[in-house]
C-alpha cells in the first residue's frame, strides 16, 4: 500500500477540522427556540399588580380596639430600592380619626423573605412559606410568619396575603405558642385606579429598577 504524501496528509486534517467546524455551527443554529428564549426570557416583576390605588376597610379584632375603618391605600414601587411603598389613608380631612401613614413591603424570593418596615421605624422579617404560586403568576394567596419578644413573653405572628387584579387582602394573626392562631386584623380592599394593571411580561424590566 502507498504512503500518503506530506500534501495529501495535511490536506485531509484540514478537511477534518473544516468537517467538524461545520457540524458544530450546524447544531448551533438548530438549538430548540424555547430553550434560547428561556435563557434571556427575565423574570416577572412580582410587584406589578399590586400597583394602584385601593379603597375598602380595615376590621380591627383585638379587644378593646374592635370596630371597622374606612381606608385608601396607594401602592407604587418605591424609586430607591427593589421593594413596595404603601401609603395608608384612613378617614378624610376633617374626621376624627383622619390619619396618614407609610410602611415599606419587600417580598424577597430568594430567601423566602418578607421585609415589613414603618417608615422612621425598625424593620419586620418575616418568612414566607409558600411563594413559588405567587411568583410564577404574580397573583394567588401566600402567608409568613415571624416570632418575636416583648418582655419575657414570646409571641407569634402570622400573616396571609391575597391578589387578585381587582382585589386585595391580607389578615393578621397572633399566637402565644405558635399554633393557635387569633386574628388582630383583616384588610379588604377593591381596586380604585388605575386601569388594570400592566401584565408581568410588559412590567418584567421594572424589577431591575
């Protein structure tokens, strides 16, 4: 049998190499679409259909402090960190129990975490137990749960949330021992304005912000 020539050998790794070059852009180019797109599609804004203003009650439970409150609250994401400002408005000018407040909301995926925090006051975390729903829909029900001291006494918190895009409710609940559980609160709340919200693919970049 022959030897190959110098020439012939040289030429045949350069078609090899030219062969396997070929092959590799050839699967390059057919990768699924849907696996492209799942790489670069960016993750919803979970806080996009809370936004807007809302009107309804708060029913207070605790003793000594039952009765019903007519409130307005305007949601809107806070400019400076990844996180929620809610500004309460209970009763109108000139009522008796007229009144203003903030408090700051955080929902933390990555840790299971909710961040509650009046301004001027001393952040609350609380963890959440079931968020994987809420995340992937930007609406559905979830609760948390924190334990804290006053004193020597221990307590339990509990709180349960629900979005739908013209509804809005969370409950309070407080627990000497961690199981059972008495409301302190309940919020019932209707959209008011704006329109419907944006949805989650049009809002997706705000997380960013």
């Amino acid at each position: 049998m022959a030897t190959p020539s110098t020439n012939q050998v040289t030429g045949q790794r350069t078609i090899s190499r030219l062969a396997r070059a070929t092959i590799a852009l050839v699967m390059l180019l057919h990768i699924p679409t849907s696996a492209a797109s799942a790489q670069t599609s960016p993750a919803p804004n979970i806080y996009a259909n809370f936004l807007g203003t809302w009107s309804g009650t708060q029913r207070a439970f605790k003793p000594g402090q039952e009765g019903t409150h007519a409130l307005e609250l305007k949601i809107a994401q806070d400019g400076k960190k990844n996180r929620l400002r809610f500004d309460y408005t209970y009763g109108k000018h000139g009522d008796k129990e007229f009144s203003r407040t903030r408090r700051f909301v955080e929902i933390n995926p990555d840790k299971s975490e909710l961040i509650l925090q009046w301004q001027g006051d001393s952040a609350d975390h609380y963890k959440i137990l079931d968020l994987s729903e809420f995340v992937r829909r930007g609406l559905g029900t979830f609760s948390a749960s924190m334990a804290w001291k006053e004193g020597r006494a221990r307590h339990f918190s509990q709180f349960t949330l629900s979005l739908e895009p013209d509804s809005l409710q969370w409950q309070w609940e407080e627990s000497p021992n961690g199981l059972n559980y008495e409301p302190l609160s309940l919020f019932t709340l209707k959209r008011v304005g704006p329109a419907p919200p944006i949805s989650l693919q049009e809002a997706a970049a705000g997380r960013s912000n």
